[in-house]
C-alpha cells in the first residue's frame, strides 16, 4: 500500500521505483526465510524432543526388564546397547562419583551380572518424563521389589519411588544419575 502509493508519486524516477521495489522485495523474501527458518528449526527441536520422549519410554521398558525375576543376561545386553561404552553413573546418596571411564559399561555390567535374578517380585510404573534442552532426559517412576540379597542372602522388600537423569550422547546414554526420591521398607 505505501509502495503504491510512492510509487505512484511524480517525484520518483523510475530507477528510484525500481531500486525501492528491490529493496521491498528483498525484505519480503528477508523476512520470508527468516520464518522458513525459524519454522526447520523449530520443527526439528520438537522432532528431537519427540525422539528423546521415545527412547525414554523405551529405556524405562529395557531397563525395568533388567530387574524382573525371570530377567536373563540378554535383557541386560539389550540394556546396555543405549549406553556408551564409556558411561558415568552415581546412585545418590550411595555412590557420588559420575566420572566417565573407559571400563564404565563393563563396570555396570560386572554389578548388574551379580544382582541379576535376586528379584522374586518386582513392578514399576512410569511417572513421569521430562526433556531438558534436548540433551537430557529424566525420568520418575515407582517401583517395588522383593527377594534375597545376593550378598548377605538378607530379604529383599522395598518400594521406591526414583528420579533417573539421563544425559545423553550421540543418542545414547553418556551419565546416568540414579536418585532414591522416597524409599519404604515394611
């Protein structure tokens, strides 16, 4: 409207008219990449925020089926594909040291082999998922146990609710943080 009405003004030559119809025209198409943009952009986050979304529910179902009774070295195996072979891992107030080594899978591993199968009963329930700026997941759920010890051969028999932030890496897990939130034993 207000180049029409410049335009249309006897003042202006015509390669003024032509250079402010450039410029107009340069600023649409300024403005019109910009919004292309901004539009990828967001699209993509919210594409990887829906993928980190994913692999938290399926890292809560591999990871619970690791604490089952019937659970196998396989279900471990397939637990362990969504770590890096050089994860860090705390469980707070236990263990405190999250540093990344070279033997971090391995580690875990080893640890989880001698846990595997003390669970004579054990459910847990998805609360709650959350994204932090695309490079973090957490997650809160409740669970509950019962069985022997492998260790003491004491009876097991907890119910617990955990916080899991997981910081992620090339799509896997880098540094594992396990908070007991709530704990309750009979």
């Amino acid at each position: 409207m207000i180049l029409a009405s410049v335009e249309n003004s006897p003042q202006m030559s015509v390669v003024n008219k032509q250079h402010l119809r450039g410029r107009v025209q340069k600023g649409i198409f300024m403005k019109r990449l910009l919004l292309a943009f901004t539009l990828t952009f967001t699209i993509s986050l919210s594409t990887h925020a829906a993928d980190l979304e994913k692999f938290a529910q399926r890292y809560f179902k591999v990871m619970t089926a690791t604490q089952a009774p019937n659970a196998t070295k396989a279900d471990l195996e397939r637990y362990f594909e969504l770590l890096v072979d050089d994860i860090g891992h705390s469980h707070l107030p236990w263990q405190t040291d999250d540093s990344r080594l070279p033997s971090g899978k391995d580690d875990m591993r080893k640890g989880m082999l001698f846990y595997l199968g003390a669970h004579s009963e054990y459910k847990a329930e998805l609360l709650d998922v959350f994204i932090f700026n695309n490079s973090a997941i957490a997650i809160r759920y409740k669970s509950s146990a019962k069985g022997i010890h492998p260790e003491n051969n004491q009876a097991i028999d907890y119910t617990q609710t955990m916080m899991e932030v997981l910081e992620m890496e090339d799509g896997k897990v880098a540094v594992q943080t396990l908070l007991a939130v709530f704990i309750k034993y009979p």
